[in-house]
C-alpha cells in the first residue's frame, strides 16, 4: 500500500488485505467473529489509511504461505458450520 494514507485504495488493494488477515485468522491471531468484522470494514475502506488503521495491530509477515493458511481458514469454517448444524439438528430433534 501507499504512504499516502488520503489516496483511494483499489479492490486488489483490498484483496491483498483480506488474504492477509485470513493468514492471521489461520495463524491464531484473529478469532472468526474478528476476521469477519475486520473483512467487513476493509470491504467499506476508501482510503489506505481506513485499510491501514484495520490492520494496524497486526505483524506483517512476508513469509506468509497464503495456499495453506486458506486452507486452514475454510477447515476453520467447515468446522464451525458443522457445529451448528449439529446444534440445529438436536434443536429440531427436541421439539
């Protein structure tokens, strides 16, 4: 991203950025409901400084293997939408 933190940011701006946090959300630094708060607000940024204030707590790593931290991401959500479905399942059970 730029210094300037008044330019507009691009969608590929805002891609790199959502890539990244799913690297963090994968590493354990974001839980799922901070992921998404944050996808949400970079969705909406306008400028560099609305992404960069997003992701401003967090380290930059270079090193990042996106492939498999999107993978841990998806196993991530898989899991939490069995879960549920699970739940939803032993609700409609009781009734």
């Amino acid at each position: 991203m730029s210094g300037d933190h008044q330019l507009r940011a691009t969608d590929a701006d805002r891609e790199r950025l959502v890539t990244a946090l799913q690297a963090h959300a994968a590493a354990g630094r974001l839980t799922l409901d901070e992921y998404a708060d944050r996808v949400d607000r970079i969705l909406v940024a306008r400028t560099h400084g609305e992404l960069a204030a997003v992701v401003r707590d967090l380290p930059v790593e270079s090193t990042v293997d996106h492939g498999a931290a999107a993978r841990q991401l998806v196993l991530a959500f898989i899991v939490a939408l069995l879960v549920l479905a699970v739940i939803g399942g032993a609700i409609a059970a009781f009734r």
